[in-house]
C-alpha cells in the first residue's frame, strides 16, 4: 500500500490549519503548534490516520462495495471527479441533493427518469413533440445529468462516504450518521472529527493538500480492486480445475464400464462357440418351521 511520506506532506502545505480563534477544542489532539496566530497540524497524527483510513477502504474494495465521493467546494470538486472517475465509483461535486441517502429511492426515480429521457430521443415519439417541448426536456435531462450523473450507476446506498470539508458537507455526515454509513474525512482546525468514523487531519482549503490526500486514498482502493480481480480469478482457475478433474473422472468410469461391457460380449461369445450353457444354481429348500 502507497505511503505518503512527512516530507511530501510538509511539501503540500497539509499542515496549515485555521486561524486560532476560528479553530474546533474537538481537533486538540491533532493540532501540533501555534504560529503566527495559525494552528499547525501534527503530521505524524495525519500519517497514522491517513494510513488507518487507507486499510479500511481497502478491504471495502476487496469485498466489491462502493464508497461515494463528496466535494463540492471549488478546490476540491475537480479533483475529485478527476480521480474519482478512473476507479469507477460514484461521486458528488456539485449541490448536495438533500435526502440523496436517507430518501434514496426519490433519488432513484430521479436517475430513471433521465435514461427514460435517454430512451425517449432514440423513439419516433421524440420527432413527434413540439420544438419547445423538446427544448424544455433537453434541460431537464441536462439539469439531471450534472446533479446526478455520477451516481447514476449506484443501485444502493454507498457503504462508506469519503468527504472533503464536513463543514460544508454537514448534510451529507448527517445523513450517513443517520443510516449508520462509515464517514471517512479531512478534518481541519476548524472542524469537529468525533462526527466522522475515520477522520484524517489535514488541510482541506488547499488544492495540493487535498490532491496529495487523494490520491493516496485512491491508491489503496486500486490496490484492493486489483486483490479482488486476482482473487476471483483464482477462484475461476480452481472452479475450472475442480469441472476437468469431474469431467475426466467420468470420462474414466465411462471408458471402463465401456471396457467391461466388450469383455462380456467376448466372453459370451467364446461360450456360444464352445456350446457352453449356464446352468442355474439349484434353488436352496426353505426350511419347515415346526410349531411346538
């Protein structure tokens, strides 16, 4: 699993905190110093949390469950969609949708309806509608896709989150602390991490801090992508095994019974030449029971 190093951290400017009088008492224990009236985070903490949070996204993509996204702030959300988009799992940049979690079904209908749009336009009925008709549900599908299109491929509820910024993105925590999902987050100075289950201390205003986050995190999912790949691979390998070893072994009682059978239709027919009959075994008498 890829480690990021103190310096790299030092490097990215993931140690500069808020201002002191904007700071969270709840980030104490992260906070390293003070200087020049801004809170400076204890990086070894962000290495051991970073670290912690990466085992646990980890084993999440091994066992094939999906993690979502959220950035929405400006620093963040191309980042995001950037990175996110090369391992395939859902992701938000863009408003917060409110019950997007807690009422996931509205959600799903919302989704439906843009590939029903989709469907619609390849139809004759598409020609039939009026200009402004057409207009107005080219809007519609389009205001659909950008609040929504990343999640279109996700079929349930996520199980874990992974948020950058939890002061911006409160509703989502809520909402995932409600449904008991796992919260992976950056935490700043300015933030309260008992709210999350995995918070990592670091920087969450800066683009390279966030990036350099990131793409650790994005490494550990790719790692257990490729664990899961391999594991089912060798378990195709083993099932393919397990139906050659069956097929032999009854292509092997197949071919003996076969040679069985040639052996008797030999036998029989030497005893045909040689005018040999069977005699039948003389039927044994039944003994008579006496009643005293």
């Amino acid at each position: 699993m890829a480690k990021v190093s103190f310096d790299e951290l030092l490097d990215a400017g993931v140690h500069f905190g808020h201002l002191k009088r904007k700071w969270n008492p709840a980030m104490a224990p992260y906070i390293f110093m003070e200087r020049n009236g801004i809170h400076i985070i204890d990086l070894y903490k962000t290495q051991a949390k970073l670290e912690e949070a990466q085992n646990a996204l980890k084993q999440m993509a091994i066992s094939g469950r999906r993690i979502l996204f959220v950035a929405t702030k400006k620093q963040a959300k191309v980042i995001v969609s950037e990175m996110v988009k090369n391992i395939n799992m859902p992701y938000v940049t863009e408003r917060w949708p409110g019950g997007m979690l807690t009422n996931f079904a509205t959600i799903r209908k919302a989704v439906r309806k843009m590939s029903n749009i989709d469907k619609m336009v390849t139809t004759s009925s598409w020609g039939n509608l009026s200009k402004r008709e057409r207009l107005q549900i080219t809007r519609e599908r389009a205001k659909l896709e950008k609040n929504l299109g990343s999640i279109a491929d996700m079929s349930r509820l996520p199980a874990a989150i992974f948020v950058v910024d939890i002061n911006k993105e409160k509703i989502a925590v809520a909402e995932a602390r409600k449904l008991n999902i796992p919260v992976f987050a950056l935490v700043d100075t300015n933030t309260d991490p008992n709210l999350v289950d995995f918070p990592i201390p670091a920087n969450d205003d800066a683009s390279k801090s966030i990036y350099i986050i990131l793409d650790a995190v994005i490494q550990s999912i790719i790692e257990g992508l490729n664990e899961r790949r391999l594991i089912r691979d060798k378990q195709d390998e083993a099932d393919s095994e397990l139906d050659d070893m069956q097929d032999d072994d009854l292509k092997s009682k197949s071919d003996n019974l076969k040679v069985a059978e040639e052996e008797a239709d030999k036998n029989a027919e030497r005893k045909a030449k040689l005018g040999v009959k069977e005699v039948a075994k003389p039927k044994r008498k039944r003994k008579e029971i006496t009643k005293n």
